[in-house]
C-alpha cells in the first residue's frame, strides 16, 4: 500500500521542509517500520551523484521514499514506531528500506536500484565513505543508464 505524499514546501530550491507531521506508512507488512516524521524536518530531497543524474532528476525517485530515507538517515536508523517500540535500524537496514519504499511507490526498477546503488555509495551516518565510488560502481550506472 502506497502512502500519501509528505506536503513540503521549498525553502531555497535545494532545501524543502515538511509543512506537516507525516505518518510514514508502507503495508501492513511493515507495521514495525511505520513512524512519524515531525512538522518542519529538512531534506535537500534526492541528492543524486553525478554518475546517476543521466536517469533523472531528484522528482524522478517521487518525494516520500526520499524524505523517509533522509529521515531516516538523520536520525541515524533510531525512532520509536506508531506503537510506541523504540526501533533501531543499521545504515544498511536503512539503504535497503529506501529500496523497498522507491519500489512500493511505483518507481521503475532501474531507476530504484540506482537510487539504491547511489546511496550505497554515499556517505555513511559517520561522513565516512561506505564504498568508494569506483569505476565500478560507474560502469554499472551508466549501463543502467544506457537501458
């Protein structure tokens, strides 16, 4: 089941703040990962890498996979769930909820797994680097690209 969209409104073009609380919700399923995302929370939306910005621009991923992710990552995986059970999330649980959200929310496959290989290779919570952006990583964008 597809939530719907956060209202946001734009700060400065690359920033956007939530105008309300929103209750991130994907399935029944994932009843334990459903949470609030408080009024006024910040988010730059999808700060796509330069290997990836030829599938699209940050509109292209859709707003709420996006915003859950940022959220996410902000709090560094810790929130307390609709039921009041205080969840813990690793960096990588996060990166692959991002992936299960771009999925549930109707974005392409291609585009969700390089979304998903974008924040990969992104930072961590701790600013270091969880994988170096290599050739490799390249190569497989830009043949994603390329389909």
């Amino acid at each position: 089941m597809k939530p719907p969209s956060p209202k946001i409104d734009s700060i400065d073009g690359d920033k956007y703040r939530l105008e309300e609380t929103y209750i991130a919700k994907y399935g029944y399923w994932l009843k334990d990962l459903q949470f609030e995302i408080p009024a006024g929370f910040e988010t730059d939306l999808a700060s796509i890498p330069w290997f990836l910005r030829s599938l699209g621009d940050r509109a292209c991923l859709g707003f709420t996979p996006v915003i859950i992710h940022d959220y996410l990552c902000s709090v560094e995986g810790k929130f307390i769930n609709l039921d009041g059970i205080e969840i813990q999330l690793s960096w990588f649980q996060v990166q692959l909820y991002f992936l299960v959200a771009l999925e549930l929310d109707g974005v392409p496959w291609r585009r969700s797994l390089a979304a998903f290989l974008g924040v990969i290779a992104g930072n961590r919570w701790n600013g270091k680097q969880a994988i170096p952006q290599s050739r490799a990583i390249r190569s497989i964008a830009e043949s994603l690209s390329n389909r």
